[in-house]
C-alpha cells in the first residue's frame, strides 16, 4: 500500500497516545496460546514497522513491560492494562504494536498478512478469510 497516511493510536483509557509514520512491513494474526490468553481473544494481530516508524506522543510513563519470554517484552498501559507494543531483543530496529489500537490502516502490503500458530488456534473457531496460514510463525 503506496498511500500510506500517518496513524494514531491510544489505549483504551488514552494515557498512552502513539503515532506511526510509516506502513508496517509485515502483519499477522497469532494464534498461539500466550497471545490468546494476553488479550483475551481468538487471535491477536501484530503489525511490525521499523523503530523510526513509532512514536510514542503521549503517556510514555505509564508504560510497564513484562517480559513474556526471554528476549520479548510486552509494553501495556499500566491504567487501563491495554497491550500496545512489544520489542523483541534480537530485533532491535522493528517495533510490534497493535493496529486494533489505531485509527487507520497499518499501510501493509496485502502479500505480508498471515496466520500463525494456527496449530495452537482454539477448535471451535474456523479461520475462513483465505489469508495463507502457518502451524508456527
């Protein structure tokens, strides 16, 4: 997606205000277990865009991380507990944050967007948008 329009996100409370300024270089739709139960929903989608890309505008104090597994921290608000951001330490250029979180098109390439750990995906829920799916990532 070559039109890419600067995108505003918040947590659910708005302590935390962030913006992107660039399109995510991938997107994807985790199924494992820990990103189930982290949000509390079928799946969670991540979009990653390079460091320089996000900007956290508001809030920054009112961001705790947990590290999820070794290497991987979670960012959420500490208010509202909204997951935002995760850094990965061994890839310190890229920033995941949650699209569901902003007001605009994370600008991916349609060719990027996947399923993940589909194999780890509840049984009752049937994936049937015709986006390539993978038992891991």
């Amino acid at each position: 997606m070559s039109d890419f329009q600067t995108n505003e996100g918040r947590c659910q409370c708005g302590a935390v205000r962030y913006r992107v300024t660039g399109p995510a270089e991938d997107l994807y739709h985790c199924h494992c277990s820990m990103c189930r139960r982290l949000h509390g929903a079928l799946f969670a989608t991540y979009a990653i865009v390079a460091r320089g890309h996000l900007a956290i505008e508001a809030g920054a104090a009112d961001i705790v991380t947990f590290e999820s597994s070794p290497g991987v921290q979670r960012r959420r608000c500490r208010t509202c507990g909204c997951q935002l951001f995760i850094d990965v330490d061994r890839k310190p250029g890229l920033v995941w944050y949650s699209p569901a979180t902003a007001e605009g098109h994370p600008g991916h390439a349609p060719e990027v967007e996947r399923h993940i750990f589909v194999g780890s995906k509840v049984s009752w829920y049937e994936i049937a948008d015709g986006l390539p799916q993978f038992d891991e990532s």
